[in-house]
C-alpha cells in the first residue's frame, strides 16, 4: 500500500482547484486566524489559494523532519520584486510570503515519502492547493514585509484542517512517521517555532539585525517550473506575472542545483544542499559567524568550509572529533557527526528538526568521502 503513495497521491493533487475567491489583506496586527489573510482558505477537504498567491518551487530546499512544503508568495498590486547585488530579491512593503508544511495520509498515518521536495511538491505549481483528504497540515509559517522590516508568523492547524490559529509561542506535535518503503513507524517531537526562533533563523544579517526571507533567492528561484508550459523558467513567469523585474536574460543569472538529482555533480549537490541547509546561519553574516565555519554557496577557502579545521567553540558538539571536516573520512568529521545526532545540546541544525534527514547525511558524507587530501 505505501509502495503505491507516490502515484496515488499525485493523481489525488491533481483534482486540486487553484484559487479562492478575494484578494490577500496585509495585517499590521496579526489576526488570530490564518484565514483572514486572504492568502488560502480550507473547508477540510480542499485547500485553495486566494487571488494574487503565487505558490512557487526552489531548487534547492530546506529539510523540516521529512515535512512537505507548499510555498506562496504575494506582492501588493502594481508592485515587483528586484534583485540586490548578492542575488537576494528586494520584496515591497506589503509582500506575504507563506510556507506550509503537511505529510501525506494513508489510512489515517502519516507518512515518509523519500525526495519528498521533487516528487511531491512539484504537482502543487501546477494546481496550487491541496487536496486534504490525501495529506495532513501541521502549520502555516508567514513573513510579512512590513514599514519596520519582516516579521515571523506561525499559525497552526486544526485538526480539522478548516483553520489555523496564530500561536506565537510555538507548539509542540508528537508525530509518528511511517517510512514508505520499510514500513517502519518513528515517533517524534514536531516542534513548530515561537516568533523569536523565526526571528533567530532568519536573521541573516548580524549587523542589521534584521529578519529576511531564505529560500526565495534569484539563483534558488531559477529553474523550470513544473506543471506550466513545457520549459517555461520560473523567473521568466514571474516575469510575465509582472512580480519581479529582472536584468538580462535568465540564463545570465546564477542558479543552484537541486541536491536530490543525482544526475548533477557531487560538489555542486553538497554545497547547494550546505547552503540551503546550513549557509543562512554559517557565513560571514549570520549568527554563526563566531564559529568560524562558513557554509553558504559563496565561501570557496577550504579551512572555512570546514575542512582540516579546529572548532572554536563546539563543546559537546564534536562528538569526541577533532576536524570540522576530514577529506576522505566523514565518520571522523564534526560536520557528519552533528547531521546524524539527535542530541539537542550537539545537533545541527539547532532548530527545525527532531528527525535525522538520512539522504541528507548521505549525500555530505560521499561528498567528505570524495575530498582529497589529509588533516595533519
């Protein structure tokens, strides 16, 4: 039954109705319910967009305990986003962006589909919505541009599924995940973040102290998108939607890879994985600056990737290792030891997972295995 998920459960999106009437309002004060924003409405079985809620797809993605994600993005009327010398894109005052993390359902469980990103939420460019009968939503996660900068919102789901509701202290799930091909069921802690944890991933510049959107980055936005016309690049329909203004051609601009295809090659998988994964908080910006370790797609000094490099400060954290990274040893490297730990005082990332992202770990681990050279 769980070996026929993947065909099933595409087949099922693809009834999916694309918008809700009504157009997105932009809250000073948050309201209490998800609804009010106008972003998406439920009525338990059907989850629709409203007007103007664009959904779109990255190439390379953020692991969140094996969670699927529908992404949205709404600009104010008349408005477009431009890109900043770094490649990030500048949003209007008034933009909402809006994450929403669910798992598949079969037979009332919840369950582990591996590459997950590609496979699944590919179908949702194409409809964008949902159908609630085949999937659970666990939480909606907002930022919302506003005079005073971005601001983080959490909403959690009902179980119902008709509702969110804003909880800005966070919450707590106990989930249990059964693996689609080996049956085998895991429980755990899904932990939805409080406004300061959002706060405190997304704040990826120290100096300004200022909250800004991770993922939806020119060259993570660069890539063909699934279920519109053939070949049709994602930045050229925002283009066409009138929601970013863009300079040159697409195949001018920078692109990441995506880290499931196998087909591309090992280094630029790792490092698009690192980047998207790990690069927000590790580079010469972020809050994990102080360590040293710079993970981001720009950093190419070796010692700062991590290899043959001493911790600063990793305490329990090293596992008993001494290098951040040794080339050709990933069971003797901080990196992979801090991936497969489930220990909150030695885990990384800090936030965002209570479950091992297994593919993940292998893909960095063949990656370390590859490195040549030796640490003294």
């Amino acid at each position: 039954m769980l070996k026929r998920l993947r065909s099933g459960l595409l087949a099922a999106m693809l009834l999916c109705v694309g918008c809700a009437p009504g157009g997105v309002v932009v809250h000073e004060t948050a309201p209490a319910a998800l609804s009010a924003w106008g972003l998406m409405t439920s009525d338990g079985q059907q989850l629709q967009l409203g007007a103007g809620v664009t959904p779109y797809q990255l190439n390379a993605t953020l692991f969140t305990d094996y969670a699927h994600k529908l992404r949205t993005v709404s600009l104010p009327p008349g408005t477009q986003a431009t890109v900043m010398p770094d490649g990030r894109l500048d949003f209007p005052l008034g933009t909402v962006i809006s994450k929403t993390f669910f798992y598949p359902r079969v037979s009332g469980a919840l369950v582990q589909v591996v590459d997950a990103e590609s496979v699944l939420d590919a179908s949702l460019g194409r409809n964008g919505g949902l159908d609630l009968t085949q999937v659970q939503l666990i939480e909606t996660r907002l930022l919302v541009r506003r005079s005073s900068g971005w601001v983080g919102l959490p909403y959690v789901w009902n179980a119902t599924q008709t509702e969110a509701s804003l909880e800005v202290t966070g919450d707590i799930k106990s989930l249990t995940l059964v693996h689609q091909e080996t049956a085998t069921a895991t429980d755990f802690p899904y932990i939805v973040p409080d406004q300061n944890q959002c706060a405190g991933c997304h704040n990826t510049d120290t100096a300004s102290r200022q909250m800004n959107p991770i993922g939806p980055r020119l060259a993570n936005l660069n890539r063909s998108l699934t279920g519109k016309v053939p070949d049709l690049n994602q930045l050229d329909y925002w283009q066409q939607l009138g929601i970013l203004q863009l300079d040159g051609t697409v195949a001018d601009q920078p692109r990441l890879v995506a880290w499931q295809d196998a087909t591309q090659n090992l280094n630029d998988r790792a490092r698009s994985y690192l980047d998207s994964n790990c690069g927000h908080c590790h580079s010469s910006t972020g809050a994990g600056d102080t360590s040293g370790l710079y993970l981001d797609i720009g950093t190419n000094n070796p010692v700062r990737l991590g290899e043959c490099k001493l911790p600063i400060a990793a305490g329990q954290g090293t596992g008993g290792h001494r290098f951040s990274i040794v080339p050709g040893d990933p069971e003797h490297s901080i990196l992979v030891f801090r991936m497969q730990t489930r220990d909150p005082g030695a885990m990384m990332p800090e936030l965002g997972r209570s479950l091992v992202h297994a593919e993940g770990v292998d893909l960095i681990s063949a990656w370390i295995a590859a490195l040549p050279g030796h640490c003294s």
